[in-house]
C-alpha cells in the first residue's frame, strides 16, 4: 500500500532519541536544536501588525517581493549576490531542501552527502528514488578532498550537499576549502546545495561560503532560513536562492506542495532582516559563552572534542568508552539522568560520537555536565 521509497525512510534517529527521553522526566535533556531565546520583540509586533492589517491572504508563490530584496541585501553583506527574482521563500529550511531535491531529481540520479550529516537530506533523496553516495570528512570534519574528488570523477553524481556551519559537527567553511571547492567544481558538471541555515551563528570572524564564488553561481543552490537566526523554529520560514533557471524550476514544486509560505510570518522576517541584527548577535555572543564554557567542561573531564565554530552544537568522540553511541547514549539517560542524541543519528560517520546542543542557559548545561563528569569518574 505503501510507496517503496516511503518504506525506504525512517523518522529521524533524533525524534526517535527525544521521544526516549520523555520517558524520563528527572533527566536533563540536551537534544533540542532550538534557541533557548524568545523572538525578537520588533518581529513579534510586525506579526501583529500584519494580522491587524489584514495581510493574511496568499502571498506570491515566491514569497513578498519586500523580504525577497531584504533576504538579497542581507546576502550582499556576505558577499553573496542573488536579485530577488532569484530567491523562493519557503516553509522552513526543510521545505527549501526537499522542493530543491524534487525539481532536480530524476529517479537513480546520485547525490553526494556528507557523513555525518543533518539526517533529512538522505531521507529527502531516497523519498525521490535517488541514491545517496556519503563522502568523507576528516577527523576535523572538514572535507576530504581526495575522496570528494574521487567520487565525483568516479560515480558522477548530479548533485552535492554541502552543509556548513554544521549540524551535528559546529565545523564550518574555511577559506582555503572554499577556495580549494571552487577549483574543484568549476569544470565538474555537478550542482551543490549548500545549506547555511546557521550562517549568523557563525563564531570566525568571517564567513566563508561557496556561494560567494560567482564564477560558479550557475552551479550553487542556497538554502537557508530563519528558524535558527531569529530563534523562530515554530513559525517555518526559510528560503532558496538559485539561478533564474533553477529558481523557476523550484517554484514549481513549491507552488504545488504549498503554493506559499505564511503571510504573517514573511512579514515577521522582513522587520527581522531590517531591525533584529543586533538581537541576532546578542544572541550569538551568548552561543560562544555557552559553547566555550561546554568545551572546557568536556576537555576536562577527557571527553575529546573539536571546538565548534558555528551552530550551537558540541560531537564530542566516545571512542574511549568502547560503547556504540546508541547505547552509551542509553545508559547516559538511564545512569546518569542526561539525555544527547547518539552521533549514528547522523550516518554511519557519526559512530563514534555523541552530539550535545548547547540552545539551553548555563545552568541547565552546567547541571547536565556536572552529572555526566560524575558518571564518567564513577562508571568507567
Ligand atoms: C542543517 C539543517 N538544515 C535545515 C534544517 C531545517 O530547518 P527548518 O526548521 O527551518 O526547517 C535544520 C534544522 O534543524 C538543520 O539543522
């Protein structure tokens, strides 16, 4: 009765864990990958404007031309250039993925997915029929370019995902793999999706993305959104830019899976692009408080990990406890009353690995951390 590729998916190894650990209502739970903050009070009355305005009809299917040109200008500041003609606003960063995956594949078609990775975008490929190909990340989890590059000479996939800052690692884009990607790609016949839905949780001081290389900009698909820059994951809004041809081509799917995103909403984050910057990098100091206080926590009870340079997550290594993390996991939430979500939620590369989100406040972190330093000294 069921569709083949439906039966080929699961739902996510990370709804599974939270559902888990709902059946422990003492432990701490540090699995959410939603901000701990409240939206920003200018976004809050620009929504209640729009109702009390009436603004609550279909928008265009590409979204208000209004947060079209903001979402460019903001682009800009990156250095990424796309017109408002070529931005899809979209119902969340989910929606921008799967509608970008169905206007792009055919059944078959191969896409290159990095390992460990956030998990919808090998659900979104197999729902479509298409087949997943991992390619590697080095112990830093930054690409390996050997690899990416044998695959793509060797299995000719028609797309590529990039995702960084990234969802579980908190890896992201140098410059000299930006630079190192761009040289690879520009005479590859290959699109990469890069998904930056945590670009303003960036922590370097600059941010690199291979969308700012506008030699290859007919290649590049962006996809991000507001769920995690305005601390708005509830009210689903992101958005894809691509070229005129592709763009055009996404709209289609849009239109007919959702024919727009919500009005109210859209209007939310075009007063958040214009007035909440400075809400968003209140926000984000916060983040490296948080994330510097949760690596030397983890450093020192010996537990390895790379210090994270954007996203609000921590994928600390277990290798040393000789557990898988599905159930170092288990016994983390039943011993020592904490919850985080095994790193082979993430694909077979995230074995080895528990992810922490650091979206909670200090004293929540600090009285998960001090549990799991107690059970690490006692239990092992
Ligand atoms: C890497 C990544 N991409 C996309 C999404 C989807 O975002 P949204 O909630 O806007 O659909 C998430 C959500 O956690 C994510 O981590």
């Amino acid at each position: 009765m069921i569709s083949r590729n439906v039966k080929s998916i699961e739902i996510s190894g990370i709804r599974k864990f939270f559902n888990k650990v709902t059946q422990f209502p003492e432990a701490v739970s540090l699995t959410l990958g939603q901000p701990d903050f409240n939206v920003p009070e200018k976004i809050k009355s620009a929504m209640i404007e729009a109702i009390e305005k009436n603004k609550t009809g279909y928008t265009s299917n590409a979204g208000i031309e209004e947060l079209r040109n903001e979402i460019s200008r903001y682009l800009e500041g990156f250095n990424i250039s796309y017109g408002s003609d070529e931005i899809c606003i979209t119902i969340g960063g989910s929606e921008a993925l799967l509608s970008t995956f169905a206007a792009l594949l055919n059944p078959e078609d191969k896409v290159l997915i990095p390992n460990p990775a956030y998990p919808a975008y090998e659900s979104c490929v197999k729902l479509l029929g298409a087949q997943v190909i991992n390619y590697d990340l080095k112990q830093d989890f930054s690409i390996d370019f050997n690899n990416l590059q044998n695959l793509i000479d060797e299995q000719k996939p028609k797309l590529m995902v990039l995702s960084y800052p990234s969802n579980p690692t908190g890896a992201v884009l140098t410059e000299k793999d930006r630079n190192k990607l761009f040289e690879l790609l520009k005479d590859k016949n290959i699109i990469v999706i890069s998904d930056e839905i945590y670009s303003a949780l960036c922590y370097e001081e600059k941010y690199y993305s291979i969308a700012q290389c506008k030699d290859i900009k007919s290649k590049i698909i962006l996809v991000s959104g507001f769920s995690k820059m305005f601390s708005m994951t509830g009210l689903r809004l992101g958005y894809v830019c691509a070229d005129k041809k592709i763009i055009d081509q996404i709209i289609k799917v849009h239109q007919y899976n959702v024919s727009c995103a919500p009005s109210i909403v859209q209007w939310g984050a075009h007063e958040g692009l214009r007035n909440c910057l400075e809400d968003v990098e209140k926000m984000k100091n916060e983040f490296i408080e948080r994330r510097d206080y949760v690596y030397n926590r983890l450093i020192s009870m010996g537990m390895e990990s790379n210090l994270p340079k954007g996203a609000f997550y921590i994928f600390p290594s277990i290798k040393k406890f000789n557990l898988d993390s599905e159930k170092f996991c288990e016994r983390l939430l039943r011993e020592a009353k904490v919850a985080a979500v095994p790193g082979s939620a993430f694909g077979i590369g995230g074995e080895g690995y528990i992810r922490i989100s650091y979206s909670y406040d200090i004293k929540t972190l600090k009285e998960a951390l001090d549990r799991m330093e107690k059970w690490v000294n006692e239990d092992f």
